[in-house]
C-alpha cells in the first residue's frame, strides 16, 4: 500500500464501510448499528437512507441494565452476532456506556446507567457475548457524552478525578474485560479539546494505560480536524466518502506536520482488525430464520428479567379468572425502543394486546391495566427531554381510571425515569423500561407471575428534577459538571435526598433475607434465603462504605459487587463477592487507596474490614475554565452551525428555510424524532459535520461561511472554488 493509500484507509468508504485492499491482504469492514440490534442500512452515504433490514429488536440498554445480570448481555450479544454474520456484517456499533449525569439526556435510553461499576461490567458481557462469534463491537461514545444539546459542539468541563472515577470507570471495566475491537470518540468536547483530537484520552489513557489495541472511530461527522485526529489516536474518519481533510493531511505531511508513521499507524490498527474480523467462510447461506426465533426468545427473556415492579399492594400476580380492562395507547402500540441511530425494523413485534384477552370498559373489569408512559417524541437521540412529565392525557388516563375503579395497575414504558403524581392513586405499576419487540409477551408472563420480576433499577428516580444535582447546569451547550462525583445515588445517599425510588431498587412477588456479610481476605460472603412462596431471583448488591473521617470527600457507598442468584421457596444461597484494590480506590494522579475501616454493606448489613492503604498527598482538583469562544460576525468557523449563522445572513438564512422545508416534506411532522435528529445532524450541527454527512458540498458550506462573515467577495471565490 502506498502513503496515498494508507491515508484513504483512515477515512470509510462510505456510511458504513471502510475501505479494502485486496491485493494487500486488507479486507473491508461492514459496521452497522447497534447496540440493541442489528440496524442494517443500504450501502447509501445516508445515515438514514431506508428503513433498515428486518432484525430482532431487543430491549434497550436502560431495560437490560436493571437485569444485573452479565450472562444474560452475553447471550444477547451472542444472538446479535448471529444476525450480523447472517447479514454479513463485520461490526456492531455498540454497546453505548455513557453515564447517566441526569435524567433529561434525550439519548439515556441507550445507555445503563448512573452508576460507572454496573455499566462498565455489562457491557463487557455484551461485548464479549458479540466477539466470541467473530464479530467485532464498538463501545461508545468515548468520553463524557452525557447530552444530545449541541452534542457536536459542547464542551463537558469536569475536575480529573470526576472524569477518572465516574466517567471513564465503565469505558476502562468492558476494555479491559473484553477488549472490544473499536472504539468510538465522541462528539463533544472535554475540557476544551474535541474527543476526536484528544490525545490524552485516545492515546494516554485509552493505550497507553488501559491497553487497548483496536481502532477508535470518529462518531459520525465528529471530526474537527483530521491532522490532529491522526496525531491523537482516532484512527477513521466516519462516515467516509467525502475526502474531508484528505487534503489537509497531505499537506500536513508534506510539511512534516503530520509523520508518516501516524498514518502508518492507524492504517496497520484498522488493517488489522478488518482481518482479525474477515469471515474466514463463507457463512452458512442458511435463511438464519432459527436464529431469529432464538433471538426473539432471548428478547422475550431479557425483557422478563430486566422488568422493575415498583409497587404492588398484592394486586399481582393476576388470577387467571380475573376479568381485566386493557387500556391506554400503549396496550396497542407499546413504546418498546427509542429513536435515532438506534432504531431497529423489529423481526417480530408482539404488543400487549396481542397476548393479553381484555376489554376496554373500567366498570366491568374486575381489574383495570393502564399502558403508559414516554411517547417516542420525549425522548430521542440528537435532543433532549423537557422536563421528567408524562403526558398529560396518560396522567388524566390513570387517574380518572382509577377513580372508578380502585383496582388500576400501570405499566410503564419510558427510556428514562419520570415524575408520578398518580402513584398513590393505583395498586401497583410494573416499569418496563423500553423491552424491545417482545415486551407484550413479557408483560403477561409478569403481570400473570409466570415469571417472578426480579429487575432493580439501575438509576434513581426522584421525585422531581429539581432534586437532580446537576439540574441548575444541564441544558446549556457547555456543560459545567459541577456535581462532581457526586452522580446519581452518590449525590442522594451522601446527601440525605429523600427519593422515590433508589439505586437497586425492585420488588419480587417473595422476599428475602440476608445474613451479616463476612469478610475474609479479600472474599465477602453472605446467605441469602427466599422466606416467601414463590421462586425468584435476587440481585446481590454489595456497596463499600468509605471511612467517616477521610480527609478527601467521598460518596457515602459506591456499588463494588452484584451477583443474581434464583432461590425456591425457603431456599438458602451463599453469594460471593470478591474485593480488589479498586473496591477502596480514589482517583489521586492514579489510584490510592486512603487508610481507614471501610463498611462492606449487602442487603442492609455491614461487616468491616480494615485498609493499611496508600501515603499520598491529598489532591483537590478544579474545573477547568470554560473556553468561552462567542463567535462573531467575519471570524465564524466551520464549528459553527448554518442555524447560528442565518441571522447573519439572508443567503445562510435561506439555505436553511430550504433544507428545513425539504426535511418537513420528507419526515412529516416536525415534530417527529426523525426530523428532530436529521434538522440537529445538518442544520445545527457544526458546518463541518454538514459536509462530512454528505449533506453539502464543501465549496457550499465555505461559501456560506464568508456570507455570514460579511465577505461576498470571498464567499464567490469559496463557491468558484478559486
Ligand atoms: C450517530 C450516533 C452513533 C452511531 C452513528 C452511526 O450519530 O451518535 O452512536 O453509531 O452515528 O449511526
């Protein structure tokens, strides 16, 4: 391969390809997305050219999060390789680990949860469930991706130790634990360098430290500049086809700016994963129907597994002889994913109504079944929620239901936690998150206790958004992580916040008893007993409990273990849990372990063990300053979008009422989560991202640039490309 050659090897073929070398022994490979399915597009540069191939649609991240259960991702992603190789596809863009800084993150629906340790430990499984079948996964979006506001261009300003500890904890677990073939850089920037060109994270940390050894991708149209890219570790430029920057590397090379060597390098990591991943055989020309109906079942289980029953009065389990009402839009048309890059063409869609036998009158019904929660349009990819409301009419729906009839049971399906003034008006609700094509199956199976819930959530639920810690700074294009550490149940437990529902929080239809835990060495055991009628799992949490008096601030408990274990009826189990360095360690220019008693808690009760620790100087990191750049009139840039620029004027004011109006004909209303995400991908995204999704010529763009600059003439020299 020539330099030339090795250079257009770091940018895609296209949407969803790279480039191959045959005669070179470099194989393409064919990515698509994730993480919940396979999303096959057509081989057209359009992020959504058609409606993608047929696949299973499995619960999404949020839902399979409140499984705690490892093995139960690994089958999924098992099932998920399989349609890949079926539709011959090299590469899953998923899982996504993102940290739920707070509840409103349009996209949280995709992704586990507030807590780094959790997080981190199922998506290894995923990972490691998509590679043992030859397929290679992609974890995302690397790093502190944590809103879709102005994603392509906000900056998420955070202290070192929040980034170490919170952050990047679930990235560094699922790495080091399945070495996941790629990796994807964000879109945003942190601290004031794009992921995308951030050598600390892409070479420093992500190789250097953690050991990586596949490629980093850009996410899609990310890439700022390409040289610095390079120089950084983000080895493909996504999509691919435009040649953007490839000019620019050139030069850079020629002007020894940009070595050789850093193309040869990300050229040789990309070469190597292609073959690492090439199907040495042809698959099976099989119509690969049997691994549908396998994956249809390990959907249906998932979403069994993974459901939280957050109240029961001992309404359910359902008697086979009870008379229901089957209500709410939802029982038709359930909300059973979430929209954007994510979205999966369901194999075999089963809704409530589809399994369940009801009526629609309250008065008759022995027991009236609610179906409700967050349409498709509260919560999305590319935009963030408003508030943590359901909609009103579904609020109404439940609480005149339930004034007729007192036996009214909801279930709810929402990517993310909501407010619920109606909860003490009805008898039970069971959450199903966003369960994926067979949530109806699931939900009889549960309502009726054929199967026992046993999820936990994996995120708090307050009771308003105010009691959110980062509420007053969410929402702005730069993003101030002034919470620090201080995330999810970190913040509420050490501040004593009174919640709705907690971290881990889930009921079962029986209960448990737990013993002390006892230590020993580094191993922490505890008997578990099921002391009701029924058989269930049980999720085993074990949380540390750092010493009272430490010098540095730290939450009161942080999620080190969890196990799942199933038990009959009077039925006794020991879970195991097994305590590393990293079970006591904070973040201090690398990882120290302060001296003290720390409190192992599970179920409730402590054992203690003590830590001789490490000698260190006590570090109080700071929050990096925003670069606050306000762009003006003749110093505009490709970062800036045609939206920020069309008042500046009218030629940049009328290419975007045309493409708004293009994109209203083409998506319907403008309202729809479709519109939403392509008018944030083209219209306020950066320039630049415009021109790499193929959605305008650069000559264009440029030429739109010095329009809004004030410089006509340069405008036309731009667009005549002189
Ligand atoms: C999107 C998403 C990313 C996805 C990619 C390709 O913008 O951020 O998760 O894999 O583009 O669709």
């Amino acid at each position: 391969m020539t330099l030339r050659d090795k250079i257009k090897l770091t940018e895609g073929k296209n949407c969803w390809e790279t480039r191959e070398y045959p005669d070179d022994g470099v194989p393409k490979i064919f990515m698509c997305d994730g993480p919940h399915g396979l999303r096959k597009q057509d081989f057209t540069n359009q992020l959504f050219s058609s409606e993608s191939v047929k696949a299973t649609c499995f619960p999404t991240a949020v839902t399979t999060a409140s499984s705690f259960d490892v093995n139960l991702l690994e089958e999924i992603g098992d099932a998920i390789a399989k349609e890949a190789i079926d539709q011959k596809s090299q590469m899953v863009l998923g899982p996504g680990v993102n940290i739920k800084r707070n509840p409103l993150c349009g996209r949280n629906f995709e992704y586990f949860s507030e807590d780094p340790y959790l997080a981190g430990k199922l998506a290894a499984g995923l990972i490691k469930g998509i590679q043992k079948n030859n397929i290679g996964a992609c974890i995302k979006h690397f790093a502190c991706n944590n809103q879709e506001y102005k994603r392509m261009a906000s900056d998420s300003l955070l202290d070192e130790r929040t980034l170490r500890e919170i952050y990047l904890t679930a990235f560094e677990i699922a790495i080091k634990e399945s070495k996941p073939k790629a990796v994807m850089s964000s879109y945003n920037k942190i601290n004031g360098d794009y992921s995308s060109e951030n050598k600390k994270l892409l070479t420093d940390i992500l190789r250097d430290e953690w050991g990586f050894e596949g490629f980093v991708m850009s996410d899609w149209s990310a890439i700022n500049d390409r040289v610095k890219s390079i120089q950084a570790g983000c080895d493909l430029l996504m999509p691919g086809g435009t040649g953007y920057g490839e000019k620019e590397v050139i030069n850079a090379v020629k002007r020894g700016e940009l070595s050789k060597n850093d193309i040869r390098r990300s050229a040789a990591r990309i070469a190597k994963v292609a073959r690492d991943l090439e199907v040495k055989f042809t698959p099976v020309e099989s119509d690969g129907i049997e691994d549908y109906i396998h994956s249809h079942d390990v959907a249906r289980k998932a979403a069994e597994q993974s459901a939280v029953l957050l109240k029961n009065d001992g309404i359910l389990p359902l008697k086979a002889n009870v008379k229901i009402a089957l209500l709410g839009e939802m029982a038709d048309n359930m909300r059973y994913q979430g929209s954007g890059s994510s979205r999966i063409n369901p194999m075999h869609l089963v809704n409530p109504v589809d399994v369940l036998d009801g009526c629609k009158d309250i008065e008759a019904a022995d027991v009236c079944v609610i179906f409700a929660g967050l349409p498709d349009a509260y919560e999305a990819e590319s935009y963030d929620r408003a508030d943590m409301k359901m909609p009103q009419s579904h609020i109404d729906l439940i609480n005149e239901t339930a004034a007729k009839n007192p036996n009214t049971v909801v279930v709810l399906f929402a990517g993310s936690p909501v407010e619920m003034p109606w909860i003490d008006n009805v008898k039970a609700v069971l959450y199903m998150g966003l369960p994926g094509e067979a949530g109806g199956e699931a939900v009889k199976n549960l309502l009726y206790g054929y199967v026992n819930p046993c999820g936990k959530l994996a995120e708090t639920w307050t009771y308003n958004y105010s009691d959110v810690p980062s509420a007053e700074s969410f929402g702005s294009r730069d993003a101030v992580y002034s919470e620090g550490i201080f995330v999810g149940y970190r913040y509420y437990s050490s501040k004593n916040v009174a919640v709705r529902f907690p971290f881990g929080y889930g009921l079962s239809y029986t209960t448990f008893e737990y013993d002390k835990p006892v230590v020993s060495g580094d191993k922490v055991t505890v008997k578990v007993k099921n002391t009701g009628s029924v058989s269930g799992y049980e999720t085993v949490m074990m949380f540390v409990e750092p010493p009272e008096s430490g010098e540095i601030e730290r939450p009161v408990r942080e999620l080190k273990g969890f196990t799942k274990i199933y038990l009959k009826p009077g039925e006794t189990k020991t879970a195991e849990f097994t305590l590393t360095d990293r079970s006591f360690a904070i973040w201090q220019d690398g990882w120290v372990i302060p001296k003290g008693t720390y409190n192992i808690e599970v179920g409730g009760k402590k054992a203690f063990i003590f830590k001789q620790g490490d000698e260190f100087t006590p570090i109080k990191y700071e929050i990096p300053k925003p670069s606050m750049r306000l762009a003006v009139k003749g110093e505009y840039t490709l970062n800036d979008s045609v939206m920020d620029l069309m008042h500046e004027s009218k030629i940049v004011e009328a290419f975007v009422k045309k493409r708004e109006k293009e994109m209203a004909e083409k998506y319907g209303n403008t309202t729809s989560p479709e519109y939403m995400l392509m008018h944030e991908s083209v219209l306020s995204a950066p320039m630049r991202a415009m021109i790499m999704a193929g959605q305008v010529k650069e000559k264009v763009a440029n030429a739109l640039l010095e329009c809004a600059n004030g410089k006509m003439t340069e405008a036309f020299f731009k667009y005549l490309e002189l």
